[in-house]
C-alpha cells in the first residue's frame, strides 16, 4: 500500500481518498468504512520529518457499538486514525500531532516523583497567572509524563468552581474545560496546540473541495 507520491493538495483529494480507504481497511479490516468525507487539508508540518497532511472524517461501527464518528490523517505523516471525541477537524489535526510527539520522543506515563512534588501548590501557582486568588479545590495528578527526562503533569481540580485540567510542572502550561476527556487525550491536545502555536501556521489550513 503506497501512498501517493506528492503531498496533499486539494486538486490530488481522490487520491489520497483511496488512500485513506485503503490504510483504514488493512487497520480495520471488517470494521472499516466504505467511505470517507470532509477533507481538510493542513499544509504546515510543525513536526520535523512531517509535512502536510489531509483529514477524512468517516463512521465507523465496531464491537456493536453504534455508528461512532471517526478522523483519519493521512499524508506526509505517519498515518493514524482517531475516535472524534467531539472535536472539529481542526482540533483533530492537534491531537495527530500530539500523538505524532508522544511517539517521535518516546513520552511514556511516568510514576509521580516520590515525595518532591505538591500538585496543589503547582496548581496554585498556575491558576495565580491568571486568575490571583480564585477558589481552587480537589487538585489531584490525572496523568503524568516522562518527556527526555522533565516531569509532565495533569491535574485535576475545581477553580472557581469549575472542574478542569491544568498542565503542570514542566510541562508548558494551560488550561483545558474537556474534563469529558481521558487526561492522556487532553495532554496530546495540548501539545498539539503547543507546536502549531509555536510554529505559527495559523493561515495553513485550507478546506479541500
């Protein structure tokens, strides 16, 4: 199965189409879809080694689930496919490259740090960027890291009464509302976002006809 040779473009969609099809249905065999849909071509590569890449939208039924809708990223790219998560294709394009760092580093789920980390007074200090003083409870560690050696963490807490995420330690920071949202699936979100806002490829998204 070979991809076709030029990047995307919207005047090659048919072709990496077929391609999508194909990849989905050596991936998923009896479960793949027939078809895919709304291409959206994204023509900058924050991550060295990728280039540009199209996402298909499609629907897929596996394990008597019901109809679920599903992204699929092809392109100059490792090719992967994702469960939507209620996320627009744009978002969806963050969350590959997310994952496409998580894999290219070599980031695994790490153990919390024994003993030298307070998760509250991280989440604190954090929130104090923002909003100084605002009500913060129940911080707990959803999820951490190990990213070449620095300490990524995911907590969990109420600010203002709000439950949300918040990147901390060395991770770089933010906030994320998606607490519907495994934290391994908001942190590959997150640095996702990271990389294209520190690539600034703002103009490169284009809807493919």
């Amino acid at each position: 199965m070979d991809a076709p040779a030029d990047p995307p473009r919207e005047g090659d969609i048919d072709q990496w189409r077929a391609f999508a099809l194909e990849y989905l249905a050596a991936q998923l065999k009896d479960a793949a879809p027939k078809t895919v849909r709304s291409p959206v071509v994204f023509s900058n590569a924050p991550l060295e080694g990728d280039g540009p890449v199209v996402i298909f939208s499609f629907i897929m039924n596996r394990g008597g689930r019901g109809d679920e809708p599903h992204y699929v990223v092809v392109g100059q790219t490792e090719s992967n496919y994702y469960p939507a998560y209620g996320l627009d294709a744009d978002e969806a394009y963050s969350l590959h490259l997310g994952t496409r760092f998580m894999l290219v580093m070599g980031v695994a789920q790490a153990a919390q740090p024994a003993g030298d980390y307070d998760a509250f007074c991280d989440a604190r200090a954090i929130a104090d960027r923002v909003a100084p003083g605002t009500a913060l409870e129940a911080v707990s560690v959803a999820a951490t890291f190990d990213v070449d050696g620095q300490f990524h963490a995911v907590l969990s807490c109420r600010l203002a009464g709000e439950r949300i995420y918040i990147m901390g330690r060395d991770s770089p920071t933010g906030f994320s509302r998606r607490v519907d949202l495994l934290p391994q699936v908001v942190y590959r979100l997150h640095i996702g976002h990271v990389l294209r806002s520190e690539a600034n490829p703002d103009l490169d998204r284009r809807n493919a006809r």
